[in-house]
C-alpha cells in the first residue's frame, strides 16, 4: 500500500569521477562534504512548517557512498530532529560499487538504512570503461556480497543497456548474472544521451553506435521477458520488484504527484501542484544556505492541464497506468469519453487496456508512453 | 496613414505642368535588384531621410519583405529637380512580379510611359527580364535598359551589352551602368528618365478617364484608389462612375503618394495618385477599369480592362473547430483587402463548417494562407486546390463543379469537360527537349514553335489548366534552370474523361483530399498522393495505411509504420518538469494538426498530395 506520506530526497552532489552518460549535477571536489551536510541541516530547516510526516528517505546523487558513515549519521539525525519520519520508513541509498566494505555497510544498517541501490551498470568490464565507471564487474560482486553478509535484505542493482557494443546476447549474460544474486529489485535503464554529457559528443563525432528504435524495442522486451520469466514485476519502463512490497516506494511517489521534499543542489521538490528546484551549483547552493535563504532557483505552480498531462505521461509509464475516477475527478475530464476514438484505436492495437478502471499500457504501449501521453 | 503636406521646397508637386511629370516603372528578373534600385532613387530624390528609411520601402507586407518578393502594386511620387533647372515629378509604379498576378502588372504598366529594365551585370539577360520586355514592348513603352551590380567582381557588362543587342533587340548605347547598392549611377538614371521617357499626353479639359491599376483598404478611410488619370480631372466633391458597372461614389479626397498619402486639390492627366470615394470594400473597384466623371464621362473606357477570375479553388477549415467564428470574421476582413479572393460556405465531412475559397493561382493561394495564419493568428487547413470542371447530365442539365465534394454521381454523368489554357513559353532553345516533355506528360496538345532571334524559342502548348496549376510552374522554372519564362491564357472547355479520386486514411475517406483526375492519370496521381502523404503524415503509435481510390476499388496504397519505442529511461524529480515542457511543446505542434479518425493530419499534407517526385 503506498501511503500519501511525503518523500524526502537529499542530493549527495559528489563523485570522484564523472561518467560519460550522465548529465546529473556532481562536483568532483569531496573536501565540501562537511559543508555539505551541514548545509542540508540547516536547509531542512527551512521546511518544517510546510513538510511534517515522511515515510521514504532515499540518499542519490551524486555518490552518496563517498560520504562517511558519521556524515550519513548527521543527515539521518536532522532529519529526525526536523520531521517525523515513519519508523517504517523505506531508507534508501544509492552506493557505487568499490566505495564500501561489509562494515560500513554494518554500519550503515545500525543508521537506519535499510535499501540499497547499487549502481552496477554492467557485469562487463569493457563496457563499464566504456561508461567511465571507476569500478570493475569483480568489486560490483563483492560489494553485493559485501552488503548481504551485513544484512541488506532489500537491494536494487541499476543496469544500463543499449551501449555501443553491447549485443542482446551479452545483454542477457550480465542480466543472468544479475538475478544469480536475487535482487529484490532492478532498474535497467535504455542509454540516453544527454547534449552535456561527453558521450553524446562522441556520438556526434559518429564515433558511436546508438540503437535504432527497432533494436531499442528488442532490448527492451527481452529486459522484461527475461526479469518477468524469472519472477520479476515490470511496474515502471524501466523498474523491475521482486514482489509488490518490493516496488520503490519513494520513486512512486514521483509517478503519482505525491508530496516530495528535494534537498541539496537541483533537488526537486512537490508540494499541492507546486514544483520548485534548487540551484545546481554546489557553491552558489552553499551561499545562499549561509545567507540564511532558500536555495530555490525555480518554482512552478502547476495549472490544471499541466498536472493532467503529467499525470497522463506518467501514469502510462507504469503498469497500473490511470486510475479513470481518479483522473476525472481531480482535473474535471473524462478521458475514456473525451479520447474514446483514440482510446480504442488504441486497445486495439493493443497498446493500452482497461482494468479495474484503470487505463493501462501494455508492454507494448509502455515502449512508446511518450506518444501515449500525447493522445 | 496619415495625411501629411510636404515641404515648401517641394514646389513641384504644386501646379506640375504635365510636360514635368515622368511615370515610369521598374521591371527585372527576380533578385535583379528591383527594390534597391526604388529605395536608391527614392533616397537620393529626398523624399525620405535616414531615419524613416528601411529596406525594400515599397514592400508594405512583412511577406513581401522575407520573401524578397513584391505582391501588391505600390507607386511613390517622386521630386526631381534635372539639370536642365526644372522640377519634375517622377511617379514610380511599382508591380508585382509573378504569373499570377500578370494582369495586374499589365495595368501597372499600362499606367506609365517608360521603364527602366534592370540586368543583373553578372547574371546577365533572364527569362523574366524577356518576358517583362515584351510586356513593356506591347504597352509601346520607352525602355531604358540599366546594368546592375557592376560593383560586383563577377560582373560582365561587355556580355550583358552583347545580350541586350541580340537577345533583348534593344540599342546597347542605351543602357546605364548602375550599382543600386552602392548608390552608383542613380543621378544618371534620374537624367535619362526626365530625358528619355515621354512626359504624359492628354487634356486637362477633356472628360476624365482615369486607369485603375490597384486598390488598397483602410481601416479609416475604406478604399484608397491607385489610379492614373489619362484625361480630364479629378477633384473632391466630383462625382464619379465606375465605368465597368456604373456605379457612382462622391469623391472624398484626391491626392499623391508620398512615402504616405498627401492630399491635393485635383488629380490631372498625366498624374499617378489616389482617390478616396467612401468605397466600401476593394471589391467594388475593378482594377483595370476605367473612372470618369457621372456628369460628364468618358465616351469609351480605356483599353485592356479584363474581369480577373479566380481559376483555383480550394476549402479552408479551422483545425480546431471552434475557431470557425474566428476563420469567418477574419475572411471577411482579408477580403477588404484582396479583390481577387472569394469565398462561400461549405463543409466537409472530415473536417467541419469551412469556406469554399477561390484563388488566381497557387502563389495566391499560398499567400493568402500565410496571411490569414500570420496576420490574423489563425491555424488552418486548406483542402486540395481544384479546378473548375463542367459536367453535362444525362437530364442534360450543365453544372459546374469547383469541389470534388460536389462531384455528381457518375451514372448520371453524360459528359465531363475540363479548363484548358494556351501557355506561352520562351526559353533558350537547348531545354526545348525537356520542356516538351514536360508539357506532353502534362496532357499538352497542339504545340507550336517558333525560334525568335538565334538560340531562343517561343513555345506553345494547349493543356489543360489542372496540370497547369499543379506543380507545372514550378517544373518547368526547374527544368529550365530559371531561364524559362511562361504565361498562359483559358481558352475553353474540353471533353475529358474525369474521375473523382478519394483518398481513405485507414480507411476513413478524407474528402478534403480528393481530387478530381484525368482518368488515365488517376492511378499515377493516387500513387503520387500516397506517396506524399506517407512523407507529411508524421509516424503515429499505430500503423496507417493510405489508400487511392476510385469509387470502391483501390488503384494505389502505402503504409506508415507505427512507432515502436520512444519511452525516457529515466523520469525522477528534474525528468518530470523537462519532459513535461517537452510534451507540452509537442502537443501544441500537435493543435496545428487535424484529426481525422485516429489519425493526426498536418497542414502540408493537404497541398503536398498535388506535387509530384520529380521536384
């Protein structure tokens, strides 16, 4: 059952080294991290009056693995000291491969964090130099092993798939591997190429093979065909569970406008049909902390049509898509009556379907939730 | 507009004798230099400063300033003072430059006693520049030829001077060297034009005649009238006919055209200016008719007047239909302005209530939607343009059919006939080969060929006017790499075996885009259309099939492929926002779509099913 408890993400923005693919905010100087969490102490602060219950932590970044695990302990305590925070409340955090032993993740666990999600990527050596991985696919098993013989009963593994290089067939191995160690959950992520990012450069220099939409289809349905066959739930595009109290409970909250509180640079956070940002620069994020303000550097109230086109786009990201009643009472719209040609243009190609009044997408129709949102 | 008076020092605008005034216009080949020229002569005459000057003066339409083209005739009186110490007025007509509006062009001209015919030094004489002469030639006009850009290092004028003897037939000493870009040679041109174009003939006393080359509408003042006053004169408080349907309007105010309107006491003959009559609409003036005085008039009307009649038709549906309010109000308004388009109600099963519109050609009708979509904001689709066809019933009833939707049954259907026009083309003769090809794919007939002077052909075909209109134009400027210049004029209806051509969008019959077809064309025709519409059509989550179709039988078909995978990996916090902006921009480009069935239709692909590969 997911509650309507808000979610509180805090926004560790630091790596030792920045991977080709990824666009998120990070700085690559770790001597800040002090600042840091004392940065977001007093930034929860700011919050208490507006955020009260939380019943999911998640820790990402960034590496949150680069922070010790007395850091980790102040961020926790503040927010316990600033919120009530659920005392079954799902604490996740995001760890690299390479950065932790089995006693700091002991220790982690005596802190309260009690999910993990490890940022794998790929049991391919090749491949993991490719994406400018620090670690190798050996220290990815041994920071599994390293995280079950502490007593992590609940961790994710993050997969990327779609890489120059990569075949269905080595795709399957590194996923076979993968369930080998019965995650709880995986989240296996099609490449994209952000324009900051250096691959996407490489890839305009036509030094790369990105797949064609036809390939990126096969990939994708032989992700879900493999983890479905081996007992897995696809419940987002890209989010696999083991069972349904395994589905990421703080990451649903963004697929379904509930409460979230973002803190630490660029954060995002949602509250009653506002979204606000934070600046994304760690230094500019710090002076405004130590001036005493917000660091938002953006907010956004968002009008009717705009929450319902979100939550159109991403209702048919998962599995339980729109739940109709719901949808027509919240923006006043009867989506079935209004859409029906569609709709059932739709069904019958069958991208989407209808169950317990909810419009679905099916497999097929979860491939292409963009153009779905666009009906 | 404002009124404005001019400066004292202006004396020449006051009492001009008619031996002082000089009209003349400017003719070339597209991008020969036309508006630089005008903005040169209009600077160095005075008539505006600096501040108040900008580019292509004479181009009041922001379409004609991107598109570098001219679509409104336009005139600017001009004070020169020559070097023989007298003041003259030199009125400059401008015209519009493209086959649609030939008849236009021909009044402009026929409003002047001279022009000045500009050659580019570096390309040298065009087809254009050929074809602008003959019309120059036909009006018995004085014709100063001026080489431009000679600034330009790829400029050859001893070729161009060669090419104006041989080729054009005209006196190479005649010419003047000119830069329009560098303000080189205007005086010069200023001199020829006092020297060599005749001033004006006609009496002051005879009983007015004046030439009606354009009309414009505004907002306060309602029609504002170009005309030329060839005998007789004009005053406010006169009132005058309209001689084409005698019609009478007390003249309001009468005056020149500045850089804006300045009032006068009278027009003359020899005087290029306007009159404001509390004319309504432009389309109660005729351009090319003639206006003379209701108690005293004009014992025949000047020569050439012709009824423009629109000879493309085509519907214009809002996309969305509640902007069809919106779509009536502004037809209503554009057509204050543009004599030439008309429109009735109509409706579509595919696409709502619309408007049945009819057009002189295709950049007509091009223009047309551009300014309805730009000046008036609205998003709209025009259905495939037709000609109008005329059937003959078993009941022997004649009707005539502009819309496909109105094609009668054709059990009933005695006889089908068709437009045909006479198209008149010169061209250097190595493209003779292509463009008879071409003409003969378009269901030319009964051609004729003559060669002008040595290297150059005069070539004419009969065909029917469809082909003409669909995408002929552009063809053949293609095959004769711009050196070909073409005109044409209807001559009759002809027997023809028709057929009304459907096109199903799966499977839903879309009758904006039906056509009606030779029926040996039919099957290439459909083909051609599915084709196209499989480019236009943006890819959707389902498959689509296009199918031709005459009555129930399918002649030709292709397929859209779905989309198959266009899902975001990754959607958290800072995703949500960006992909939402991204829909949302998505989705706009989307209103500008019509939906029809399931299927998202854009805009362009109503006008792209009539143009065909070889482009």
């Amino acid at each position: 059952m997911i509650s309507d408890q808000a979610g509180l993400y805090i926004h560790i923005p630091f790596c030792l080294s920045k991977c080709g693919y990824c666009s998120y905010y990070s700085i690559v100087s770790p001597q800040f991290i002090d600042e840091f969490v004392k940065a977001v102490d007093r930034e929860m602060a700011f919050y208490t009056d507006t955020f009260h219950d939380f019943d999911t932590i998640y820790l990402g970044g960034g590496t949150p693995s680069l922070l010790s695990a007395s850091q980790i302990d102040t961020l926790l305590n503040a927010a316990h000291k600033n919120f009530t925070i659920d005392h079954q409340a799902e604490i996740t955090m995001e760890v690299n491969p390479g950065d932790v032993s089995v006693e700091h993740f002991q220790s982690l666990r005596r802190l309260g964090i009690n999910r993990l999600n490890i940022g794998v990527q790929s049991f391919d050596d090749p491949l993991l130099k490719f994406l400018g991985r620090r670690h190798t696919a050996k220290e990815a098993v041994e920071a599994i092993d390293a995280a079950r013989i502490a007593g992590f009963d609940n961790i994710g593994m993050d997969f990327i798939y779609g890489v120059h290089g990569q075949t269905i067939k080595t795709w399957k191995q590194t996923l076979a591997k993968a369930l080998s160690f019965s995650p709880e959950h995986l989240s296996c992520y099609q490449l994209s190429l952000d324009k900051k990012t250096s691959l996407f450069r490489q890839y305009k220099k036509d030094k790369l093979h990105l797949p064609s939409e036809n390939e990126a289809l096969d990939f994708f349905l032989a992700t879900s065909q493999t983890l479905t066959d081996a007992g897995y739930i696809h419940y987002e595009v890209s989010n696999f569970a083991h069972s349904n109290s395994l589905i990421s409970r703080h990451n649903t909250k963004y697929w379904r406008h509930t409460p979230y509180l973002g803190l630490g640079p660029a954060a995002h956070s949602f509250l009653d049909s506002r979204r606000w940002w934070n600046r994304a620069a760690a230094n500019t994020y710090l002076k405004n902390i130590s001036e005493g303000k917000k660091p938002v550097e953006k907010s956004e109230k968002l009008s009717r049509e705009q929450l319902a086109l979100e939550a159109l786009f991403l209702g048919m990201r998962t599995k339980d898509g729109i739940n109709l009643e719901q949808y027509k009472s919240c923006f006043g719209c009867d989506l079935l009556a209004g859409k029906r040609q569609v709709i059932d243009k739709l069904m019958r190609s069958n991208l989407v379907e209808l169950k317990d009044g909810c419009l679905c997408p099916t497999l097929a129709g979860m491939a292409v939730a963009d153009s779905l949102a666009l009906i | 507009m404002q009124n404005q008076s001019p400066p004292n020092h202006w004396r020449a605008f006051f009492n001009t004798l008619m031996e002082n005034i000089r009209n003349f216009s400017i003719i070339a080949h597209i991008d020969h230099g036309k508006s630089t020229l005008a903005d040169r002569l209009i600077q160095f005459t005075g008539v505006c400063n600096e501040r108040n000057f900008q580019d292509q003066m004479l181009d009041n339409m922001d379409i004609e300033r991107e598109r570098g083209i001219t679509i409104k005739s336009n005139a600017i009186s001009l004070p020169y003072r020559a070097k023989d110490g007298k003041e003259y007025i030199l009125n400059l007509i401008d015209t519009p430059g493209h086959v649609d509006f030939s008849y236009e062009v021909s009044r402009s001209l026929a409003s002047c006693e001279g022009v000045l015919l500009l050659i580019d030094a570096a390309q040298g004489v065009q087809a254009q520049t050929l074809a602008n002469l003959y019309l120059a030639m036909e009006h018995n006009l004085e014709i100063i030829p001026i080489i431009n850009k000679i600034d330009l290092p790829s400029a050859d004028v001893d070729r161009v001077l060669e090419e104006i003897d041989s080729e054009l037939g005209l006196d190479p000493d005649t010419h003047i060297k000119c830069s329009a870009k560098e303000g080189i040679g205007i005086e010069e041109i200023l001199e020829a034009i006092v020297e060599r174009i005749p001033p004006p003939t006609g009496d002051t006393s005879n009983p007015l005649a004046a030439l009606i080359f354009d009309a414009k509408y505004d907002a306060y003042r309602g029609t504002i009238i170009h005309c030329r006053v060839f005998e007789g004169s004009v005053k406010a408080g006169d009132i005058i006919r309209f001689m084409y349907n005698n019609s009478t309007y007390k003249v309001e105010e009468v005056g020149h055209f500045l850089l804006q309107r300045a009032k006068r006491e009278k027009l003359s003959a020899g005087d290029v200016g306007y009159i404001i009559a509390g004319v309504k609409t432009v389309s109660d003036v005729r351009t090319g008719d003639t206006i003379t005085l209701q108690d005293r008039p004009c014992g025949q009307p000047l020569p050439g007047f012709k009824e423009v009649k629109p000879v493309v038709f085509a519907s214009i549906y809002p996309i969305a239909s509640d902007d069809y309010q919106d779509l009536a109000d502004s037809l209503e308004k554009y057509k204050l302005n543009d004599a030439s388009f008309i429109y009735e109600k109509d409706s579509s099963a595919a696409l709502g209530q619309g408007f049945r519109c009819g057009f002189l050609g295709l950049l007509h009708l091009d223009i047309v939607q551009e300014r309805l979509e730009r000046e008036f904001d609205l998003s709209i689709i025009l259905s495939v343009p037709s000609v109008c066809y005329r059937f003959t019933l078993r009941d022997k009833k004649v009707i005539y059919v502009d819309n496909p939707t109105h094609y009668p049954d054709p059990s009933e259907i005695d006889k089908g006939e068709e437009p045909y026009i006479r198209a008149s083309m010169m061209l250097p003769e190595r493209y003779l080969g292509t463009v008879m090809k071409l003409c003969m794919e378009k269901r030319g007939v009964n051609s004729n060929l003559n060669y002008t002077s040595p290297g150059r052909a005069e070539l004419s075909y009969e065909m029917p006017l469809a082909e003409v209109i669909f995408d002929f134009y552009d063809r053949f400027k293609s095959v004769t790499q711009g050196y070909g210049s073409f005109d044409y004029d209807i001559i009759d209806y002809r027997e023809s075996t028709l057929v009304l051509m459907d096109i199903l969008v799966n499977g839903e019959k879309v009758d904006a885009l039906s056509q009606i077809v030779h029926r040996e064309r039919a099957r290439a025709r459909a083909l051609n259309a599915c084709d196209r519409l499989k480019d236009e059509i943006p890819r959707q989550m389902y498959k689509i099939a296009i199918q031709g179709a005459i009555g129930g039988e399918i002649i030709a078909r292709s397929t859209i492929s779905a989309f198959r995978k266009d899902v975001t990996a990754k959607c958290y916090g800072g995703d949500i926002t960006r992909k939402r902006k991204l829909l949302e921009k998505q989705k706009a480009g989307k209103k500008r779509m019509k939906m029809i069935g399931s299927v998202s239709i854009p805009q362009s692909a109503f006008l792209a099913v009539l143009k065909s590969d070889n482009d």
